[in-house]
C-alpha cells in the first residue's frame, strides 16, 4: 500500500493544479482574513463615533449599535491569538471544500480517461488496494493544504492579533486551536470519498466534477435559506413544512456536519445560531458528535460504493 | 504450472457484453519461451480475450490460466510476472518518461527502479527520459510503453499492437528486439498485432480468431504450406481436379472455369504435370503459388465471413 501512495504522491506533487489551488486557497484566505480585519475596524469606528452600520445585503436594514457590538467582540475573539489558528481553519473550508473537490475528481478522474487505470491494474494491483491508495493519497494532499494553512495562521496570527486588538499575545487556547485542523483534516475523507465514488462510477472526471460541485453549492445554497427565513418569519411563528423540510435535508449534509465537527466544544455555529432564533433548533442538531458520527458514516458509505462499484465493473479501452 | 511449458492456457473462453459475444469458447495454449502471434480483424475479440487474461474483463463462461494462476481467483500474483501493453500506452503526459517509469516502479517494488536508466537505453529514449510524456510522438509512447512492460522483468509479456505509430525502422527494431527477449532472454510474447508481415517473420505460432472464435491455429510454417500451391490454366479442368485430388499429397483441388488451383507443395509441380499427361492432358499455364501470412488470414477471414455459422 505505501508503495502505491508513494506512486500517487509522486503524480500529486509534479501535477500543476494541486500547486496552484494551493496557491490559490491560500491568497483567499489572506484575503478573507484582511477582510475580517477591515470589517472589525469599521465596526470600532462606528461603534465609536455612533454611525450607522452597514449590514449584510441579505438584511433589510442595518443592523443595531448592540448587534454591531456583538460581532465586533466576535470578530475580535477569532482573530486573537492563538485562536485565529482555528478561525483560519474553518474559513479555508470556504473555498478549501470546492478545491478538494476540484482536485478529487480531475486527479481521480485522470486514470479513467488517460487510460492508465488499465495499466495500473495490469501490475497485479487489486482494485481494492489501488482505490485505498488513492483515498489515502487524496487525504495526505488535503492534510498538506490543512497545515499550509496552519502554518500561516501559526506565521501570521501575531500580526493578525496586533490588528484586532491591543491585548499581548497568550498562549491559552492554544492546544484547542491546534485541534481544528486536525478535524478539519479529518473531515476532508467523506469529501474525498464522497468524489472518488462520483469519479468511479461515472468513470470519468467531468461528470463527478459537475455532481461534486453541484451538491457543495446546494448546500450552501441550503444554509442560505436559514437567514432567509430569519428574514420572513418571526421568532415563535410557524415555519412552513417545506422549510422545515429542507433544513432537515440541510442538517445530513456533509458540509454542515463538517461546519458542527469544526466548531467543536463553541456554543453555536452560524446556522445553528439562525435556526435556534426561529425556533428551528431540533431540525438542527449541533452536537459535534452526531455530526463526526455523520462524517464516518458518509466516509465508510462512499468507499464501500466506490469499492463494490470497481470491483464488478469490466475495465475496458480508456475506462 | 499445471503442463510444464504452459505459460497462458484457455478454456472454452467467453465474453458476452449483452446481446453481443465478443469472445466465444475460445481454446489456446501458449508455451514458455515462444512467440505466439495472435491475430485477427478489427472487432475479433483480440483486445477482449487480452483484457480477459489480464484481469480488467471478467469472463462470461469459461477460465483461463495465465502462469499457472487461475485468473478468476488469483490472478494478482500472476500479474506480477507479466508485462503488458494494452492497446495504445497511458501514460500521465506531465510527468516525464522516466518519472512515468518511475511511478510502476514503486508499485512493483524499490530495487526495479535502478532498472530504469538500462530500459530507457534498450528501447531508445535515452535522450528524452526527462521530456514530459506529452511531448512525445506515438512512436516513443510505444517504445515507452515497451520499457514500462519490462520493468518488473516480466516472464510473460503481452503485447497489443506494440508497433503502431512505430516508423519503418522502429517496427524492424521491435522485431529484433522481441525476437532477441523470446530467444536470448527466454521470456514468452504473446503479440497480438495487424502486421501480417511482422508476425510471420517473428512468431513461432498463430492464432487467428473471427467475430470472436478460434477459425485457425498453428506453426506459422505449417499454416503458410497448407495454403502453398499451384495455379494452372487448363482445358477440361474439372477432370483434371478429379485426377489430383486422388493423389494422396495433393490436399485439394478446386478449378473456376478453366483456371485449377491445386493445394500441395509448389516443388512437386513436375509430378502433378506428369499425372495429368498420362491423362492427356496439358496446361497451357503452371505457376506456383507461395501464400504470406497475410493471403492466409485473408483467406480465412473471408471464407468465415461467407459461412457465417462457422
């Protein structure tokens, strides 16, 4: 098996795409994380000089003094040090969840359609161990992407603190913040397993490319739809069956098991927040255990699809 | 193995993919150290039974042995000892030719990878082990192909059309070269290729198959005299036809107006004139006609297109 993922990690680190989405993810999340700090700035100034602030597009009108106070000391908690190595973490998902995807699917999908697969499996590879191989190879790539940018945050925080606060720098919460790449890390396999079963049983990389992407944009579209309804519904009012619907389709999904697995031993994440404030809290489970229970169960699921899939299947001309 | 010289054996062979039968109870045995040519039109079912004896298509009835292994049980074994290409060779185009090497090396283990520079040089790419695959002409994908096949030092190698994109020189190369594996080297080569010519100059045996079935199989000399003859240009060739085929060495004689064509040995020609004089009978035309691997197969091809129940 090791000599199967030294093969792929070798593929892996001379292929161009897995160097610039790295590349890429990390320019992203620096700019997320001045974004944060310009954010914290103008809500101090406001805060201070008593204007009005300026609120999310989604909201109908801007948001109050307390509100404003609320997310500055928010903004001000994550973005302290060591804490920020946490918050830089769970803000890579953003776009660190499309890239794996992206480079799942186009990495996994190559073997179909270059046609090496064949040539793989002539080596006397069993199909088992060679998708094993490539699972492990995709999460050793996805755990590169978590410590680049734990290294960053590790790097950069200090200055990051210095923005958002005049506090000296402590080390408490260290051991905590650490701990959220490596359950990000952790929450990359259903990710990866989840491509490679696409990627398998479409035998090409296009089509898992289109359906993987396709389900990580619905559900963020789906977390999109709970401050919708904050918006429509007042607190205590009944929610229309179809929203309830879709916020128990919304609380199985990979993304938001991820979103509770990452925010480990916090009160609230952001959409569990928005649900319990329109009394939709038991549609939204925020125990992190369920939510890692979910992550296994989505990881185990898809490699056994993904192996049972392989293994019946004739591998001819370039599939 | 089971039959000691038995590198690859079939059994009754069979793959259907729905309504079609691809390949059908196909028998053949290939022997250790030989050159088996294994032949056949487009659409014959060559690539299958190949795809079959190397694990990526699963057989619909039938079995095989490759190496003594059963390849519906324990073929990964086996796999091990055998090189192969498959229709044309994939390789990854932004990883170098030696770095593609490179990659089936660590799968087959940590000391084939000092084999790399020698393979490289055997094949003739030396020069261009460090040039990305994707920069290379078909012709050095083959060659490249070829190396990835010997890199575990394979007993068995399994070759389809390992000459295409190959130009002149290269194809007369790869003849010597196989030639020199099978014979220096002893290792065994199953090719399957198009090139009737290539075949008949490096094969010790023959299969030919049809729309999925064994239709011929033999030494190539032995095939090629059973279709050698004489042609002739006779009045009164359908008694002469009769005459011949009593001769015990003449294997057939069929005429087509007045044109005989006798199947027996082209140098026994004056005996075959001497039994028809006794007859008074006189060819205003003889030739002999000496058949190529490539007449034979279209010989046999044709003549299974026209039954088509054979």
């Amino acid at each position: 098996m090791h000599r199967l993922i030294a093969a792929d990690w070798l593929k892996t680190r001379r292929y161009w795409l897995s160097w610039t989405l790295l590349g890429l993810m990390i320019v992203i999340l620096v700019l997320q994380i001045n974004g944060k700090i310009d954010r914290l700035a103008e809500l101090e100034a406001a805060l201070a000089s008593g204007a009005e602030i300026e609120g999310s597009p989604l909201e109908p009108q801007a948001p109050t003094a307390e509100a404003g106070l609320v997310e500055a000391e928010w903004l001000r908690e994550n973005l302290r040090y060591p804490a920020v190595i946490g918050y830089a973490a769970r803000l890579a998902t953003n776009s660190g969840w499309f890239f794996l995807i992206l480079l799942t699917a186009v990495m996994g999908g190559e073997d179909y359609t270059r046609g090496t697969l064949r040539s793989l499996l002539t080596r006397g590879i069993g199909r088992g161990r060679y998708l094993m191989a490539r699972c492990l190879t995709f999460w050793l790539v996805a755990g590169v992407g978590v410590l680049a940018v734990t290294l960053l945050a590790v790097a950069g925080g200090p200055y990051v603190h210095s923005q958002a606060t005049d506090d000296p720098i402590s080390l408490k919460g260290l051991g905590e913040a650490l701990l959220v790449p490596v359950r990000l890390w952790l929450a990359c396999l259903p990710y990866i397993t989840a491509i490679l079963f696409l990627v398998v049983l479409a035998r090409q990389a296009g089509p898992a490319l289109g359906v993987g992407i396709g389900l990580r944009a619905m559900e963020i579209l789906s977390g999109l739809v709970l401050p919708i309804m904050e918006i429509l519904i007042s607190s205590g009012a009944d929610v229309p069956l179809i929203f309830r619907l879709e916020t128990h389709l919304f609380s199985v999904t990979i993304g938001y098991s991820a979103d509770i697995f990452l925010n480990w031993g916090r009160a609230f994440t952001e959409a569990a927040l928005t649900a319990s404030k329109i009394g939709l809290d038991s549609n939204m489970p925020a125990s992190p255990w369920r939510a890692a229970a979910f992550l296994a169960g989505y990881t185990i699921l898809f490699l056994g699809a993904a192996m049972w899939v392989l293994r019946r299947r004739d591998v001819t001309y370039k599939g | 193995m089971s039959a000691s010289t038995a590198v690859i054996r079939t059994y009754d062979l069979t793959k259907r993919f729905k309504k079609i039968t691809a390949v059908d109870g196909v028998n053949f045995t290939v022997h250790q150290g030989e050159v088996f040519g294994f032949l056949g039109p487009n659409g014959a079912g060559k690539t299958t039974t190949i795809a079959m004896l190397l694990g990526l298509v699963r057989p619909t009835a039938g079995s095989a042995e490759v190496l003594g292994h059963d390849i519906r049980r324990n073929l990964s074994s086996a796999l091990r000892r055998v090189g192969a290409i498959v229709e044309t060779p994939a390789f990854y185009p932004y990883l170098s030719g030696s770095d593609n090497l490179c990659i089936f090396a660590h799968i087959l283990g940590d000391e084939v990878e000092a084999r790399i520079p020698a393979l490289l040089e055997q094949v003739g790419l030396k020069g261009r082990g460090k040039d990305k695959v994707g920069t290379y002409s078909l012709g050095m994908r083959q060659r490249l192909g070829l190396a990835s096949a010997l890199l575990g030092d394979p007993e068995l190698l399994i070759l389809d059309e390992p000459t295409n994109g190959l130009d002149p020189a290269g194809m007369q190369e790869m003849r010597v070269f196989l030639c020199r594996l099978a014979e220096e080297e002893g290792r065994t080569v199953f090719l399957s290729s198009h090139l009737l010519h290539e075949v008949e100059q490096v094969c010790d045996r023959v299969l030919i198959l049809n729309k999925g079935q064994v239709i011929a199989q033999g030494q190539v000399g032995e095939l090629l005299s059973q279709a050698h003859g004489v042609e002739m240009r006779i009045e009164g060739a359908a008694q002469a036809a009769g005459i011949l085929t009593g001769l015990d060495w003449v294997q057939n004689a069929r005429h087509e107006g007045n044109r005989l064509h006798v199947q027996a040995p082209p140098e026994r020609a004056p005996e075959l004139l001497a039994a028809l004089a006794i007859h008074d009978l006189f060819p205003s035309e003889v030739r002999p006609v000496v058949s190529t691997l490539e007449s034979v197969f279209l010989d046999l091809t044709h003549d299974a297109e026209e039954t088509p129940d054979a």
